[in-house]
C-alpha cells in the first residue's frame, strides 16, 4: 500500500468513526455512568468486532452478506432487537448512585461485550466495509500486510474517536448528583439507543 493511498484511507476511516452511530451512543452512555477508564472496556468491544468485520470481508464474507436479502435481514434483525433491548434497560434502570472507582470486574466484561455486540450485529457496517476497504487494496500485491494496515489505522483511529466522546461525557458527571439527573441521563441514552434500533430496523442495503 502506497503512502497517498494510506493517507486517503485514513481520512475515510476518521470521518467513518467521527459519524455519530451506536458506537459512539454506547462510548458516551459508558463514559457519563462508570467514569472514562470504564468506558475503554466498551471501546475495547467495539474494536474487537471492527476486526472481526474486517476479517469478515478480508474471506468474502462481506460480499455474500451484501448479496443475501435473507442474511442481511436476519442479522439486522438481530441488530435492531438488541439495540432496541439495551435501550429499554437504560430507560428502565433506576437512578443509582454513579460508580466513582469505574465499573466493577463483573461489570467491566458486560460492557466489552455491550461493545461487540453493537458493532457486530450491524450488518451495513459490514456492507460499508466490504465496499470501501477494496478500494484501497492492490490486487497486485500481498493482500494480507495491507488488510492488517488497513485494521490497525482503523482501530486506532476508531478508538481514539471514541475516547474523545467518552471523555466529553465524563465532563457532566458532576451534574448527575440526584436521581432525577440520573433518571434524565438513563431516558436519554435509553431513547438513543432505542432510535438507533428502530433506525437500523428500518434501513435497507
């Protein structure tokens, strides 16, 4: 991969990850409940699933699910049902008290596991990607060097994208002191969450 066609990749990858999406909705929801390093652990999920995209579309898989209707719609459905179900729980939650020391050990695996599961079950991220990463691919030479320059820019690009909105979340902590705050954070979130579902839900190929 040429210098000029990793820096036009890079620029596709920081306004991919500076789009507000799920990912970014969960960073935040992380962030503002259980503090920035907390909110990492969520991070950590959905990079594993952007990797395990890539990977998806490095095998072709990508392209069967851009050719299925059936495969894409069950894994949207999928996806929708499970953003919708996260948002109804944050809706629901009640108003305790926010973890001062980061989530607990318990907690922190729910949250990398919230964070592969939102990015995983998105099947137009899956889409998107078997349309976009070829373009930067040359047939020409070893493919395997350039998908894992391809991963690692969009990683580290992708984390540090989400870290910043995780990190602006955790500016408002201080106001969320009393349970009606709290309520109002939870309903928040809850409601993105369930727009996020009920988007995906709705969207075609």
């Amino acid at each position: 991969m040429s210098w000029s066609l990793w820096v036009a990749f890079l620029v596709a990858a920081i306004v991919i990850a500076v789009s507000p999406g799920p990912g970014a909705v969960l960073s935040m929801a992380s962030g503002l409940r259980h503090g920035y390093l907390a909110a990492l652990r969520s991070i950590f999920g959905l990079e594993l699933a952007l990797l395990v995209q890539l990977a998806v579309v490095a095998l072709g898989l990508g392209a069967v699910l851009a050719t299925s209707a059936t495969a894409f719609l069950v894994l949207k459905v999928v996806g929708a049902g499970y953003l919708i179900w996260l948002g109804v729980q944050k809706w629901r939650a009640r108003p305790e008290p926010l973890d001062e020391r980061g989530a607990a050990p318990g907690r922190g695996r729910s949250l990398v596991l919230q964070g592969l599961l939102v990015n995983l079950t998105n099947p137009k991220a899956i889409i998107f990607m078997a349309a976009l990463v070829p373009q930067f691919i040359d047939p020409r030479a070893p493919q395997l060097p350039q998908f894992l320059i391809i991963g690692a820019t969009m990683v580290v690009v992708d984390t540090l994208v989400m870290s910043c909105y995780a990190g602006l979340a955790t500016r408002f902590r201080p106001l969320l002191r009393n349970p009606r705050a709290l309520r109002l954070q939870n309903r928040v979130f809850g409601g993105l969450f369930v727009g996020a579902g009920a988007a995906l839900a709705a969207s075609s190929k």
